[in-house]
C-alpha cells in the first residue's frame, strides 16, 4: 500500500472506507508501544527502499522508533535478522549473504 509520502511499503496499512482515516504501520505492532506512530515518520522510513534493494523470504524485519537530537527528532529504527542462518543482519539492504549465493558472473569467475 502507498504510504502517506507515497513510497510503497508492505507494513503500512490505511483505512479510508467511507471517510474513515485509519493509519498505521503493521511493523510497530510487535514492538512495545513506548512511542505513537504518526504518518510523518513514514517520510524518513527506510523499509520501502530494503524491501524494493532486498525481496529474501527469510528476511525478517523489526521496527522501533528512535528519538534523536535531544528527543525532539524521531525516526524510525529498524533490525533485521534472517530466519533460515538464525542470525542478525549487519545491513538489510544487502542481506545476510549465506540465503542468496552470490552470482558467478558477477564475481568474474568463469
């Protein structure tokens, strides 16, 4: 679904039947609710750019948000970690390199 910025991003989820106006964002719903969701932390989210660099099945995104700059900035953080290796991924938008070998011809072996 768009996001209010309009980025397409799978968690974001808005619910305008008949002039209702419900937005949230699905990937906040397991973390614990310490701060409120506002679609203005959509416009510095960078889930819709890992899910457009990284479609693995196993990816297995977590999101928080993160105030910064004495807590009067806040953004939205996310961790990934990877289901089928069992560990934490250091960069989502490259993955964790063991789920997807890297191509042969990429890497100049014949």
């Amino acid at each position: 679904m768009l996001t209010p910025v309009g980025k397409e991003c799978r968690y974001f989820y808005g619910d305008y039947f008949r002039g209702r106006k419900r937005e949230e964002c699905r990937l906040l719903l397991d973390s614990a609710p310490q701060e409120t969701w506002t679609p203005d932390l959509c416009r510095t989210c960078p889930v819709p750019a890992i899910q457009q660099a990284n479609a693995c099945e196993h990816l297995v995104l977590k999101g928080t948000i993160d105030r910064r700059l004495l807590g009067l900035m806040r953004r939205m953080a996310v961790a990934a970690d990877c289901r089928k290796c069992d560990c934490t991924v250091a960069d989502p938008q490259i993955g964790c390199g063991q789920c997807h070998p890297a191509l042969t011809f990429l890497e100049g072996n014949p």
